[in-house]
C-alpha cells in the first residue's frame, strides 16, 4: 500500500534563510511510495549530489484543506 512521506535534504542550504543551518525551518517534498527506504531512493535520484547528507523521512498523513475567502466592511466586520 502507498503511502505519502514528508521529506527533507539535510545538507547546509548554501543561501541565507531560515534553512540555512535549522532543517525544521526548510521546505518539505512529499513523496508517495511503498515504504520509507523507497521515498528515500526518490530522493537520492531528485538530488545525487547530496546523498552522503542524506535525508529526513517522515511518513505524513494528509488532511482536508477547505479554503474561504473572508471579506470584510470598511470597520473590519466579517461579511457573510
């Protein structure tokens, strides 16, 4: 059974971020696979150059997300 994985490269970004040297600051990549060695691999294929830092792999569970717009009068009132 797939699963989705939440991954992240662990080498030092080379800009100045957020990223740069905190990994929980940096941006995901969501991988569907089998088992976690395998979103690993997906990884390692998507970025070669930074295989001997590896990678952070997490199995993530996704949720709903429902988006409303939300506007509001000249007094900061909700409009429905």
């Amino acid at each position: 059974m797939t699963k989705e994985y939440r991954c992240t490269r662990n080498a030092l970004y080379t800009h100045d971020c957020l990223g740069h040297d905190d990994i929980t600051a940096r941006q995901g990549y969501y991988i569907v696979a089998d088992i976690e060695e395998e979103a690993w691999q997906k990884m390692a294929t998507r970025f070669p150059e930074e295989v001997k830092d590896g990678f952070t792999v997490q199995q993530w569970e996704s949720f709903d997300v429902k988006v409303v717009e939300v506007t509001r009068d000249e007094d900061g009132r909700i409009l429905e």
